[in-house]
C-alpha cells in the first residue's frame, strides 16, 4: 500500500470521531440534495405523464372516404414530429366516450360523434409553438372539418414544466453549492487537525504535491462513504413516502452510481480546495 | 554553505526583523547565533530553510539561492537541510521509529531501506532501545534527539537548530549539545540558535550576535559588540 494511501487510512484511524462526523455532514448535505433530486425526478416523471397525453385531434368531415382519410394518415405519420398517427372511428370514438363519462354513458348515441385522426407528437415536439403548427398543418387537409388540441392546456402544461425546470436548476445549484461548502469546511478541520504533520513533511522535503495526495484520497473516501449513507437515507425516506405518502419513483441505477460518484468528487474537490488553502497559508 | 548578503525581512505584523544582514557560514563550521528575544535569531534561520522569503538582498544556502529558487524547488533544498525546534515537534501518536521513518519516507526513501536506517540513527542519538516508545514516554532530553535523528535523516549537509537546548535542564543540554558537536565533527555544518550563554562560552564556537534585526557582533570576524559594521555585516 503506498504512503498517501497509508497515510489517509491512518487518518481514519487517529481521528475516528472528526472521520465519522466528516462522513456524516457530508451524508447530510448529499441527503438534502437526494431529497431534492428525488422531488425534481417525480415532478418530472409526473409532467412527462402528462406530456404523453398532449395529442392533436383532426375530426374527418363527413363523407370522406376511407381510401382519402388513409392515405392523409400516411402522410401526416410522416411529419417529422408526429409519432403516431390512430384513425378513430365513429363507433370508437363513442365507446370512448361512454367510458370516460360513466355513468353518463347513455346519453350519447350512435353516430353523434365523428371519426377523427389522433395524431401524438414525438417528445421534444410537444411545446405550444410546435402542436400549433402541426394543428395548422393539419387544417390544409381537405378531410379535416375542425382540429383541436387544448390551446390553453397545453400551454398551462408548458408554464409549469419551465417553472419547475428553472426552480430544479436553481435549488439544484444552490443545494449543490451548499454541499460543497460543507464538505470544504469538513475536510478543512481534517486538514487543520493534521497541520503539524504537514509542518513536518514540508519541513523535511515532502513535495506540495505529496502532501496533499493522502487528503485527496481521504476525500474521496469519505465523499463515497457519505454518498453511499446519504443514498441510504434517501431510501428510507423514500420507501416511507411510498407506503404512507404517496407513491414514488426511485432513482434508477444510473443515477444511484452517479449520486455516489458525486459524493466522491465532492470530496476530493473540497480536500484539494482545503489542502491548497492551507498549503498556500503556511 | 550559508551567505547572507544584505539581507531584510519585514514581517507586516512585527515590523523589521532583518535589517541588511551580510554573514558567511563555510562548510563544517559550527556557528551560534545568539541575541535577545527578538533580535532576529529565528528569522535568519526561517530564510535558511526558505520558510520564508527575504525582502532585500540575497540568501545563498547550500548551493541555492533565494532570489533564483522557484516553489518546487523548495522541497530538494530542505531534503540538503535538517532542522530541529526547542518544542521537538515530533508526531505524539507515533512511536520513536514512525517519527523518523516518517521523514524518509516523505522523501520517497525507498521501503527496504528505512527500517536499516532508523535503526542506525538511533543508535547514533543513543536511543536504540526506545525505538517503540512513543514521545510522551520519553524525557525532553530524550525527544530531543528524536528529533535530531530525524533532522539526519536525509543525510543533512546542513543542520539548523532554533534553540534546541532551550527546554532541557542541564544534563539533557550537555548531552544534546555534545551529540551536535559529533555530528558537526563528522562534517555537517550546524548553526544553532540559543539563548544559552554558558553554553556558547564554554564551547568556544563562532558566535553571531544579534540586536534589533542588525548583525551585532561575529566573532570569526573578532569585531567586538557595538563597533561600527561597514555595510553592517561580517
């Protein structure tokens, strides 16, 4: 094992209260974070839900043929920001309707309600502007009698998901910032517990660099420790919101590797932005 | 081994420390720097391991000087440098061996060749069988060459010493000074930092006095306590 290596597990060892709070503050920190992430990650699974649901409805007119109404299909299924297109019969489109509505279902009968096209948009097509122009699109068809799309909901759906966006951005920057700050100030008093053994090595011709290398690795130890207990905690949390609260959606593994990984890098930049800080000082 | 030419230091909280200080140390000499708190003594010896920097004139030690030396080439110079403190300034949750293993392997000393060379540098200082004891379960006297062989450590061609015999009674003293004096006899360049004015009496080494930041007295030179310095040096 190498002397930084050593030397940043002697750490641990000499000073297991200050280690176990470091990992514990930086638990905390990614834990408030994890919680965020975790409500920013349901909102927007919940506005992706919803997004799905954004479809443009192109009514046939009445005495098209079928041969006319397949083939605009065709040619619409072709736009580029159209992912579907579905024909919807008349009988359909009243099934449809009597099971949305319930125990209203008697009120509709056959043939009052006209086929249509239901036209759904790939993701990424789905904002104000874009569903507007492929509604506009549409109405050049000559078997179109009338488009619709909930101009309004649509654009109530784009305001909350750019306001959430932006809040996630901001309270994401911020918790981020507030970690890091935390972690810096954490691995500083290890830094400041071990300066007489810093005074030693550059006293004896320990290079900067070699110095500061068992901070780095105790750092990132203890970011990826902190990371692994936050994760832990967010579990819980999360597993208590599930059973009591309301019913979640988890990170999935990608972003748990991730999440661990950030913890680490939190460390060992904080380690190094101490280390360089006092290093600098001395 | 050590030129001092013209050399200031102000420090921003205490003011001048060094004022246009000029010495020369030879290899193998065995100098004192004596003086009254605060007359500078530490200072000129912070230049020499380049804790800190002059703000005029020139240091030259062992080879390096501080106007030409960039920052990492500080660390080689102070592999060529031992220094010892009056607070020794070992590592307390360390035993006896770890402390002065510690400055070899900071230095990159390779493994194998660590434990051999402990074990002769306590036998130098005398301290052979309290090589698993830890600073705490030793003397002063005790921990003070501890720290001494750790100084030797990397071969040292120069020995710095800031007031090495300043906590110890007056056997330990005797036996500190002594095991220099070895060390000197051996080659090494030592300039030592004291209050100690027996001492310096009785060892009748060469003496550079210091008042005030200005170099007061050399007696290599045989200029006498306040007579007027040309350039206020040597």
């Amino acid at each position: 094992m190498s002397l930084a290596t050593r030397e940043a597990f002697n750490g641990f060892r000499r000073s297991p209260v200050l280690s176990v709070l470091s990992i514990m503050t930086i638990a905390f920190s990614l834990y408030a974070f994890g919680l965020f992430g975790l409500v920013a990650l349901n909102i927007r699974a919940a506005l992706a839900q919803v997004e799905d649901r954004v479809e443009i409805r192109a009514f046939v007119a009445d005495g098209t043929t079928a041969e006319a109404t397949s083939t605009a299909a065709g040619d619409i299924g072709a736009f580029p920001e159209v992912q579907s297109v579905t024909f919807v019969t008349s009988e359909e489109a009243l099934e449809r309707a009597r099971k949305d509505l319930g125990e209203f279902s008697d009120v509709f009968e056959a043939g009052i309600l006209p086929a249509s096209l239901d036209v759904q948009l790939k993701p990424g097509f789905r904002d104000p502007a874009t569903v507007k122009a492929v509604a506009d699109r549409l109405k050049t068809y000559d078997f179109a009698d009338d488009v619709r799309y909930g101009e309004e909901w649509v654009q109530k759906l784009y305001r909350i998901r750019n306001i959430a966006t932006l809040a996630g951005i901001v309270l994401g920057l911020a918790f981020a910032g507030v970690a890091v700050i935390i972690i810096g100030s954490t691995i500083r008093m290890a830094v400041l517990a071990r300066a007489r053994e810093i005074a030693i090595m550059r006293l004896v011709g320990a290079t900067d660099g070699f110095i500061r290398s068992p901070f780095l690795i105790d750092g990132a130890v203890k970011g990826t420790l902190g990371g692994v207990l936050a994760l832990a905690l967010t579990w819980v949390s999360f597993s208590l919101i599930t059973r009591f609260v309301i019913t979640a959606q988890f990170f999935d593994v990608r972003l748990v590797i991730a999440g661990v990984a950030a913890g680490a890098v939190l460390g060992f930049i904080g380690s190094a932005l101490s280390v360089s800080r006092h290093l600098r000082n001395v | 081994m050590i030129r001092f030419t013209r050399v200031t230091k102000e420090f921003p909280r205490t003011g001048v420390a060094l004022r246009e200080v000029s010495f020369h140390v030879a290899r193998g000499e065995f100098v004192f720097l004596t003086g009254p708190s605060g007359a500078g003594k530490s200072t000129i010896l912070k230049l020499c391991y380049l804790d800190a920097r002059p703000d005029a004139g020139e240091v030259r030690v062992a080879g390096t000087s501080s106007v030409a030396i960039r920052g990492n080439d500080v660390p080689k110079l102070r592999r060529k440098l031992g220094v010892i403190f009056q607070n020794f300034r070992l590592l307390e949750d360390r035993t006896v061996e770890a402390n002065i293993g510690f400055a070899l392997e900071v230095t990159g000393a390779p493994a194998d060749s660590i434990a051999p060379k402990v074990a002769r540098l306590l036998t130098q200082v005398g301290l052979a069988s309290k090589a698993t004891a830890f600073p705490s379960e030793l003397s002063g006297g005790e921990q003070q060459r501890v720290a001494i062989a750790r100084a030797l450590a990397n071969d040292p061609v120069l020995v710095i010493a800031d007031e090495p015999t300043g906590n110890l009674d007056e056997r330990a003293t005797r036996g500190v000074f002594q095991l220099l004096r070895d060390i000197n006899a051996a080659g090494t360049t030592i300039v030592m930092a004291t209050h100690d004015l027996d001492l310096v009496k009785r060892a009748n080494c060469r003496t550079l006095e210091l008042n005030h930041g200005s170099l007061v007295f050399d007696s290599g030179a045989a200029m006498l306590a306040g007579a007027p310095l040309a350039e206020g040096s040597t």
